[in-house]
C-alpha cells in the first residue's frame, strides 16, 4: 500500500482511507468484516462524521472495532463535526465540543487523531474555533485539527486564529470533478475553464503542507452519480478499460491510481462497504500512471488543452 505523510506532520498513513458514511446500512459483524478487510489491505485511516447515518455509521464502526483484528493505536480515527442537519452549520465552541464528545463516544474511542469543520460556517468566529480546539486538545479529545470543502482565504482567516496547524481539506476530486485544476490550465485566457471556483485550492494546499483529501472520487457532478460504467461517459469507461487490461486490474483502480499520480500527495477516501470493491477500488494505489495516461484519461473524461 503507497502511503503519504499527513500534512504538515510526520505521520505516514496509508493513500487510501476507509470512509465509513455507508456503515450504517451494516451489521456490526458485517462492518467487522469491512474493518479487518481495509486493514488486511494497509489501510489505516478512517473517516468518519456525526453526520453520517445520523451518528448509526459511527455508532456501528465503534462496536464493530472492538470485534476487530485491529487496536485502536493501529489506525488514524478521524471524525469531523459543525453541521446542524437541515438547519445550520454551526462553528461555536459548545457545537464543536458537543460534536466531538458524540463521536468519541459513538466510535468507543478516547480520542480522535483529526478533527474536521465539515463545511464552511459563514457566522465562523476564528476565535471561538480556537478556543474550542485548544480545549479539545488539552483535554486530550484531538490531536489534530483539519477543515472541508474551504477555500484558501477561509483557511487562512482561521489559521491565523488557531495554536495547531491545519493539516487536512477534504475536497471533492476525480476524473469528473476536475475545477480545481482545469483553470490552471487556462491561465491568461477568457473561456469557462479559466474561472477559479476554489481560489487554487491545491496549489495552496501544496504550499501550506495540508493534505487534500478526495472524497466521491468516482462521482460526477455533485452527487450526481457513478461514472464507472455508466453509458453517459462511453470514451472514460473504454480508455479506463484499455488501461485496466494493460496493467491486469479493474477501472476503479485506474480511477484511484490517477488521483494519486497527481504529485500533491492527496489522499482518497474510498466509501465501499463491499470487501471485494474496497480492494478493488483501493488496488490504485499501488498503480503509477505515466504522465501520457495520466493526461490521456483526463482528455477522455471531456477536457482539452488550449
């Protein structure tokens, strides 16, 4: 398993993570099989969200670990907190705290390895975000801290607030979600392309040492669906395909693989529930595109080059 350094840290962890949004669909002997599965292909980190299944997701995963073969110091537990489903989002200090002690109770854990604000919180206080992290970490609840789905500016407006460093963003990124780089290659021109809707979110990553985490690496659009075998993208699916059989492994790898063949180190989150798909999906990690494929799949997924 191909591993990163997380962050501005010196952590090594695998470049796959086990998200666990769909855990609560499982048993807990089912989401034992799916724990012992990942671990039994190197991965060691967990995402996981209060959000999640209500909090069921988290709930299964806690129960579900301690069936495991695996100890609570052998994985990278991370959770992340700040939406009022249907409601809010909501950054204040009693929010997070509340949201953290939730999951460390839901996940049967004594601390959280990160930490995540899940979605920006227009009425963020900078100050109270910090004070609640520093009492988090204090207590020994956190370690680290991390954010998704900010732009640069939102980082920095929080960084300057925080005694930790950012080490996370969590994004969506794959061969359909492609914003946050098409515009660097239409620098200085007028078309659509050329419209930064992240600010260059991952040259600023690169330049502050956080991981960009991907998550829906295999969606199109926003929650819009598969495109791994789906007839509306037909030159994707075969230039995966040709792939796939040259290097004797499936599509989703290759999806994986081109993901982690980009040199900002990110890392992909990979949500199957299915043991025989997670090792499917996460078989890209120990796959290495050449620069031609890399580009050759971005072509086929519907860019250009100007």
């Amino acid at each position: 398993m191909k591993s990163i350094t997380l962050g501005a840290t010196h952590q090594v962890v695998s470049a796959v993570a086990l998200g666990i949004m769909r855990m609560d669909a499982l048993t807990v002997d089912q989401a034992t099989t799916i724990i012992d599965a990942a671990v039994g292909l190197g991965i060691n980190y967990v995402d996981a969200a209060d959000i999640y299944g209500g909090g069921q997701s988290s709930t299964i995963f806690g129960a579900a670990l301690k069936q495991a073969n695996v100890t609570r110091d052998q994985l990278h537990i991370q959770s992340k907190g700040g939406i009022v489903p249907g409601k809010r989002y909501d950054f204040s200090k009693s929010h997070l705290i509340n949201a953290v002690d939730g999951e460390l109770s839901r996940l049967g854990v004594d601390y959280l390895d990160t930490f995540l604000l899940h979605r920006p919180d227009a009425l963020m206080d900078p100050s109270e975000v910090a004070a609640a992290f520093d009492d988090l970490q204090a207590a020994g609840k956190v370690r680290h801290f991390g954010v998704s789905n900010f732009n640069p500016r939102q980082v920095d407006l929080l960084q300057a607030a925080l005694s930790q460093k950012l080490i996370v963003n969590q994004l969506q990124f794959g061969l359909m979600h492609t914003g946050a780089i098409d515009f660097g290659f239409h620098t200085n021109m007028q078309d659509e392309r050329s419209i930064s809707h992240d600010d260059g979110i991952i040259e600023y990553s690169r330049l502050h040492q956080m991981t960009i985490q991907a998550w829906s690496p295999y969606q199109y659009g926003t929650f819009a669906g598969v495109f791994l075998d789906n007839p509306k993208f037909p030159k994707l699916n075969a230039a995966m395909q040709t792939l796939a059989a040259a290097k004797h492994t499936t599509k989703s790898a290759i999806a994986t693989a081109w993901i982690l063949r980009h040199p900002a180190q990110m890392q992909v989150i990979l949500g199957s529930m299915n043991p025989a798909h997670l090792a499917e999906n996460a078989a890209g990690a120990d796959i290495e595109l050449s620069r031609q494929e890399w580009y050759d799949l971005y072509f086929a997924a519907g860019n250009d080059l100007p």
